[in-house]
C-alpha cells in the first residue's frame, strides 16, 4: 500500500485559460515521457497540438487521464512545487488534492507491472530485430557497392588499355597519312613542272610555227615589197636603227621608259607584244561594257600592227561565250581567254617564258611587271602604248 494523491477532474477542467495556458506545457511533458506505459488512445494525446488540448473534448480528456493516474499526477505535483512562478489556482488544486494521503491499495499490482515488462520487453527485442535487418540490409548494399566498384575500376583499365592502343594507331596513321601528302606534294610538283616544261615545248613551236622565214622576209612579193618598205620605216620620227635590240631591249640614253617615244622605239617590226587585257581597258574605257572594251583594245592592237608591224596578242581574264581568235587574227590580232581556274597574269607569264624572242608585255600591274621582267622581257605601261597606237 502506498499513499497516492489524486484529484478532481472537473476542478482541473475548470481553470481560466491563462492558468491552463501555463499549465499545459507541463502538462504535454508529463504525458509524452509516460506514453510507453499509456494505452494507445491516450499516448495520442501528446500528438496533439496546443491549440486542440486548449478546450472541448481534448482538454476533457487529458484533465481526466491526469486526475486518474498517478503516474501522471505525481511528477505534474512536483512541478509546482519547485516551480516558482506558479499560478496561484494551479498551486492550490495541485497543492492540496481533495484525497492526498487516504491509503488506498496499490494500482500498479505486480502481475501488471511483471505484463508491462514483458510488452516492453517485446518492443526493445523488435526494435533489435529491426535495427538488425537495417544492418543486414545495408552490409548488402555495401558488397553490391564494393562488386560495382571493382566491375567499374576493371572497365575503366580496359578502356585505358583501348586509348592508349588507339592513341597508338592514331600516330601511326599520322605519320603515315603526313608521308603520303609529302609524296603526293612532290609527286604534284614534278607533274606542275613537267607540264609547264611541257607548255614552254609548245608555245615555242607555235611562236616558231608564226615567225616569217628569213627568206620571206628578206625578199616579199613584188605587191607588198613597198608596203613593207614603209613598215620596215616606221612612223615619222620613229628610228629603229636607235634601238639596241636583245632581251630586254636597251633604250638610247634620254628616253624616258613611260613616254610615247619609248613605246614607239619598243614596239619594232615582228615584235611579239602581249597585253594585259581587262588592265588596259578598266584603265581607259571604264564608261564601256565589257565586250564593247574589248572590241574597242582589239582596234587600238589592229593599228599597232598597221603601223609598227608588232605581233599582239591580247590575253582576258575568263572564257567568254562565242569568243575565239578566229575574227582578231584576220587583222593580225590575236585573243586569248584564259582556262578556269588560270589568271591573265599566269597565262602572260608562261608566253613569255615559252619563247627566247624579244617580248614587250603591256601592263600596269606592278606584280605582273616584276614577274615578266625576271625572265628579261620588255614592260610598257598602258598609256604609251595608248597614245602611240592613236
């Protein structure tokens, strides 16, 4: 037997807010500590929120299960009395239950304590049980973990294993691939000078092919031995015997290289006189339509063979439908558009290179002239050779 207090419920229930408000803390506390020992309808009551344990059926329910037992009881008495600050209706009814020390037998017998052992006894044994099957499980995942790894690591020696092998073959076949464009550049070489050798044979045998023989020039037919007498003369004023001829010519001292007299001393009789087309006709008949500038250098190289007895030959840039050299040669002129792909300045090049003649090139691009005047051939500018043709 033992002495325990015990209260009303109804006067508990009956405090103001403000005093259940302080209570109620305490009052949570007590509850959740003793939950295991409770039933499970009343272990729910510490869930709750303050605001539904604050009235209504909660605040009923909890004031009674406090008043009824002394485990909850006991520990919610001595609160008050080591607290404070107590409300002074909470310390009163706590205080002084209305039966504290009536004897009363002891609610806790041993057979139900002995019951409530076992209960927890069970829980602890399941929470084991548990807590080792979390274990078991996570040792598995570890060993997965562990046999992914080494399934991992493995493929990724392979795979370096295959890198270093392509790297390999990756050089190899640079190597290989860098040797085979040098054999196909030198290779290419070769053929580009075989062919230009090639180009060089044929405008040769061509310019041989056109070249008067020495006895057609030495002795003309009888109709146009006078006509050639007069082209052997020139132009009034103009001196052949002044001309030092050769590759490249040399001018008397005193003439001036862009002047009309150099170009009328530069152009003697069967002198082979390439021009720059489009350099010259983009120079003086910009206001012209393309085939109307050519036309009009075809007519300014006609009197230049009328009157100096030059071979010209104009070469354009691009192929041009319907063109040829077919009407300009009939006047002593001969066209020339060049390949796809092949510049006027390439083209006029490779003539040049192709004969041992005197050769006069007719241009005012700088780089052309460097070009022409490497392999020893005469440059005059397009405005003398305007002006001396007009």
């Amino acid at each position: 037997m033992s002495i325990v207090p015990r209260l009303d419920p109804v006067g508990l229930e009956a405090l103001d807010a403000d005093d259940w408000a302080w209570l109620l803390p305490h009052v949570r506390r007590v509850v959740t500590n003793a939950r295991d020992d409770l039933g499970a309808e009343d272990a729910s009551l510490a869930d709750l929120p303050a605001g539904r344990l604050a009235g209504g059926e909660p605040r009923r329910r909890v004031c009674t299960l406090i008043s009824g037992d002394p485990r909850l009881l006991t520990p919610l008495a001595r609160v008050v009395r080591e607290t404070v600050d107590v409300p002074p209706a909470v310390r009163a009814l706590l205080s002084a239950p209305s039966d504290v020390g009536r004897t009363s037998p002891d609610p806790m017998p041993q057979e139900t304590a002995r019951s409530r052992d076992r209960a927890r006894l069970r829980r602890v044994r399941d929470q084991l049980d548990e807590a080792r099957r979390q274990v078991e499980g996570e040792r598995a995942r570890a060993v997965g973990f562990e046999e992914r790894v080494q399934f991992v690591t493995a493929e990724r020696d392979e795979a370096r294993v295959e890198l270093a092998s392509a790297l390999a073959q990756l050089d190899v076949a640079g190597r290989e691939r860098e040797q085979a464009v040098e054999r196909e550049r030198r290779r290419r070489e070769q053929e580009i000078a075989r062919l230009t050798d090639e180009v060089r044979r044929l405008r040769r045998l061509q310019a041989d092919a056109r070249r008067p023989t020495d006895e057609t020039r030495l002795h003309p037919p009888e109709s146009g031995r006078r006509s050639a007498a007069a082209t052997l003369e020139g132009p009034a004023g103009v001196h052949p015997e002044r001309v030092i001829p050769g590759r490249p010519t040399a001018l008397p001292d005193g003439v001036a290289p862009l002047s009309r007299e150099a170009a009328e001393l530069l152009m003697n009789r069967d002198r082979l006189v390439v021009v720059d087309g489009y350099n010259v006709t983009l120079q003086h008949q910009t206001g012209l339509g393309l085939e109307h500038q050519r036309r009009w250098l075809v007519d300014l190289a006609t009197r230049a063979v009328q009157r100096f007895g030059v071979r010209p030959l104009i070469v354009f840039d691009g192929e041009v439908a319907g063109s040829g050299d077919a009407g300009a040669l009939r006047r002593g002129v001969r066209v020339r558009f060049t390949d796809a792909g092949f510049t006027a300045d390439d083209d006029i090049v490779l003539e040049v290179d192709a004969t041992d003649e005197p050769v006069l090139v007719v241009t005012d691009d700088e780089e052309l002239a460097r070009r022409v005047r490497a392999s020893d051939a005469d440059v005059l500018a397009t405005a003398p050779f305007v002006w001396a043709t007009r």
